[in-house]
C-alpha cells in the first residue's frame, strides 16, 4: 500500500498544478479517522487541548475542520497516560473532528540552558516545575499514541533558519535518524504518522532532507526549520527547491508554524497543502482584528465611538452582533469576552481566506485571482505586527 493511501490516512489531488508551471498551487482532500479536510487548509493551534479563549463550538463556527495540540504541553500537564485513561483526546477536550499532535521536539530543543541534546534524545526540565525528563523518538511516538490524535508528528531536532551550516546539518542528521526510529515505533494502525524535512536554509542539506525523509514509509512530509527568522524571500527560495523533489509524491505536505495571510498565500503558490500558527490568535488577544487588506488595531482611540461591525461582510460572532465601540471597551476593560470575540473573528478570516483559494483552485482561476487574494491578505505577513488599513 503506497504511503498515504493507508486505513489512517488517504490522501487525493483534486485538482493538481496546471501543466503549464504557472503556479504548484493543487486542490486536495485528506481523510482522516475523525473526518476530511479539503486542502489547502490552515489549523488553529490548541496547545493545551484548547484554542485559547474557544470552545468546540466556537471553532466549528469559525470553519475549523482540523486543529493542532502539542504533545510537550500535554505530556506535561495533565500527562498522555491521564488523557489516556479519560478515554483519549477527542473524547477529553470534546472535539469529534481531526486533531494533528506535532511531536514537541520544537518545545524540547527550544527550551535553551533546560535542556541537553544527544545523539539519542533530548534531557529536559520541565519549565513548569523544574523535574527532569527525557524525550526520544520513542518516547515521543508513545505519547501520540497515547493522546490518540488522528496524525503524529515524527520526532526531529529543529533549529532556527539562521544558525550556523554545522549546527543545521547535525540537527538535520539527528532527524533523519530519528525519523525512522518513530517510524519502528509505531503500533497505532488508525493514526498516521507524518515525518519532518530539515535542512535550515542550506540548499544541499535541505535537499537531501527532502529525499530522504520522502523515501520513507511516511503518510505526509511535514516541511520543518522555516517560519522562524528566516525572510520570506529565504523561506520562498527554500519551497521552491524542496517541492520540486516531492512533486511526484502522491502525499499531502505540512510547512509548520505559518499562520499569516500573506504568507499562507505564498507558500500554496509553491505548493503546500497544509498549515499551523498560533498568530490568528495571539494577535487577537492583542487587540488585532485582521481584515481585508490588513488589520485593524481595536485599542485606537478612534474606534470608542464606532458603531459598526469590524467587518461588514464576516459572519463570525463578533462582527454579526456588537460593535467596533464595544469590543474597544471589552479591550480596554480587560474583559475575557475580547479574548474570545477577537479570536473568533481572526480564525474567521483566515478559515475563509483558505476556503477562498481553495475556490479558485476548484474553477481552475486560481492564478487569475492572485491579484485579488494578495490585495485581500494586504501586507498581513509573519514580520509586520503593527499595519493597519488606511
């Protein structure tokens, strides 16, 4: 059975990148035990077995049909075998539709002076309380397989984009090593198992990555060490090497932590077919409403006595029953309500604004409307934190 076509995991292009290379941009659908995902698609991040400020309800609301928890977090606080015992991590946080669990490799080997890197692991504090444990490639499978999501992320070891060639090619070694000793750890035969590209920013590395991990019995490639420092001219020049490499490759691929409109739309261009980013809803609770052509900051003065919507045309809660007036005083009063209503209206846009390329992609007028979807993302991007509209 070819990889990606498995009990757990089957994935199908829809509508695949015209023949003329104007654009890699393809339409999919994914199935997954808890149900489908058209792609391309984004993910809301709930870290803790909960999209901050949101509940079940409120996400489906916003258009989620598949949303991300970390494995580091939860290992933690309240413990895999718990969530286990409660009857697994659909059931625990009352979500019925697909959740992916990355491998906390990211949150491990970010943990700076609290954590020590060897070829078979990684030796960690816990932030939390300062205990001592220990992540492997093993042990980080286990933990999946606990939490019963419907993808597991193999173990990797990711650094930043800009660290120096001898501390990305060690980094990229380790992954290989350890992807196929997530691969010989895994038991579940109803969750799929996605493996991690590295590579930095260093052509040769990244392409030899992207080979290896693609020769592997994986059910998806997760495109890893991007989204971090790196421009986004850097990260652009990086897909456009990789994804020629997987352009044969009949499974679905996952460019972790990109979250902004802007960037979103660049990286579909090139090809990728799934997302993740806690920026919709950080900035939310900043005060940052994202809309058509940029954001729009509800903590100015200028919106205290603003009766309409943030938005004209969005259908989120926020939008469809209170005011720019009103959730400048939420923000101001520090009432959890902002938290919440900001949150929902951010997922919103960007659920929609996925749900908008896939649209084109579907009429095959997805290069023709790129004008129109860029001029929708604005300057909306993972560097700009403060732009609003005029």
């Amino acid at each position: 059975m070819a990889p990606g076509s498995g009990p757990a995991a089957r994935f199908e292009v829809l509508v695949p990148p015209p023949a003329d290379g104007s654009t890699q941009a393809r339409l999919g659908r994914l199935e997954l035990i808890h149900g489908v995902v058209e792609t391309p698609q984004f993910m809301p991040v709930g870290t803790n077995a909960t999209v901050k400020a949101l509940d079940p309800d409120d996400l489906v609301e916003t258009g989620a049909t598949i949303i991300l928890a970390n494995t580091y977090h939860l290992y933690l606080r309240p413990g895999h075998e718990r969530i286990a015992r409660l009857g697994g991590l659909h059931r625990f946080m009352a979500w019925e539709r697909p959740i992916l669990t990355d491998s906390g490799g990211f949150q491990v080997v970010s943990l700076g002076d609290l954590r020590i890197v060897d070829d078979d692991g990684v030796t960690f504090r816990n932030h939390l309380d300062g205990s001592l444990h220990r992540f492997t490639a093993e042990h980080a499978i286990a933990v999946q397989e606990a939490l019963g999501s419907d993808i597991a992320v193999a173990f990797d070891q990711p650094v930043a984009p800009s660290s120096p060639r001898e501390l990305v090619a060690e980094a990229t070694e380790r992954t290989s090593r350890w992807a196929e000793r997530s691969l010989a750890a895994r038991r579940r035969t109803d969750q799929a198992l996605f493996g991690i590209v590295q590579g930095g920013l260093e052509p040769d590395l990244r392409a030899a990555s992207t080979r290896f991990i693609a020769s592997l019995p994986f059910d998806g490639i997760c495109l890893g060490g991007l989204a971090g420092d790196e421009t986004p001219a850097q990260r652009e020049a990086t897909l456009e090497l990789a994804i020629p490499l997987l352009a044969d490759d009949p499974r679905p691929r996952y460019l972790m932590g990109l979250g902004s409109p802007a960037d979103l739309l660049e990286a579909v261009q090139r090809g990728v077919d799934l997302f993740d980013s806690v920026m919709p809803s950080r900035v939310a609770r900043n005060g940052q409403f994202w809309v058509p052509g940029g954001r729009l900051n509800i903590r100015n003065s200028r919106f205290l006595d603003d009766p309409a919507p943030v938005q004209e045309d969005c259908p989120c809660r926020a939008c469809r029953h209170f005011s720019r007036a009103y959730l400048a005083h939420l923000f101001r009063a520090q009432e959890l309500l902002a938290y919440r209503l900001a949150t929902c209206h951010n997922l919103t846009f960007t659920l929609d604004f996925m749900a908008r390329i896939r649209s084109a992609l579907r009429s095959g007028t997805f290069s023709a409307s790129l004008p129109a979807l860029r001029a929708r993302a604005g300057r909306i991007s993972g560097s700009e934190a403060t732009v609003q509209p005029a």
